[in-house]
C-alpha cells in the first residue's frame, strides 16, 4: 500500500492584476497542489508564463477552490485577478 505525502507547503500568494507566480517549477516529485482563490476577484491560472484574461487553463471566481488534477503538473504556475483584492492560499504536498 503505498503512502501518501510527507511535506505540505502553504503559502498566501497577494492578488495582483499583472502575473504573480502561484507554484514555481521543482524538480522532485509533487503528489498534490491545490489553490483557494481568498479574493472578490477571479483569478485565473495558467501553466507557464504569460497569463491573461484570454489565455489561462482555470478561472477561480471569488471563494473558489481548484486542485490540480494526477499525476500532478511540476512546472511553474502563474496567475493574475481580475482586481487586486485578497490572495490566493496554496498548498503543494510531496
């Protein structure tokens, strides 16, 4: 039977509307990550760089909670809200 995550990392990431990293890039493995948009604002995800209201993976509208699907994406993850008011709460466990 195998065994899930040891660590969990949590971080408060402040809402801006120009792109902010959420998740930066590791190497080891993740098992989950998750984001609660803490906001009034949507936020909107993307994997990589270059995030916008027109290109993005996930919009979170206000008090949404998103968990990244299995197996878990590893690379860098950048966001941006609609207005800046709140933050975003993670939570990434390997």
């Amino acid at each position: 039977m195998p065994f899930g995550p040891t660590t969990s990392t949590h971080a408060n990431v402040s809402a801006s509307a120009t792109e902010v990293t959420i998740f930066s890039a590791v190497t080891t493995a993740v098992e989950n990550r998750s984001v609660k948009n803490d906001s009034t604002a949507t936020l909107y995800l993307k994997k990589g760089t270059g995030v916008s209201t027109s290109s993005y993976f996930v919009d979170l509208p206000p008090g949404a909670y998103f968990e990244f699907p299995q197996p878990c994406f590893r690379g860098q993850v950048t966001g941006l809200w609609s207005a800046a008011n709140g933050a975003a709460r993670t939570s990434e466990d390997a």
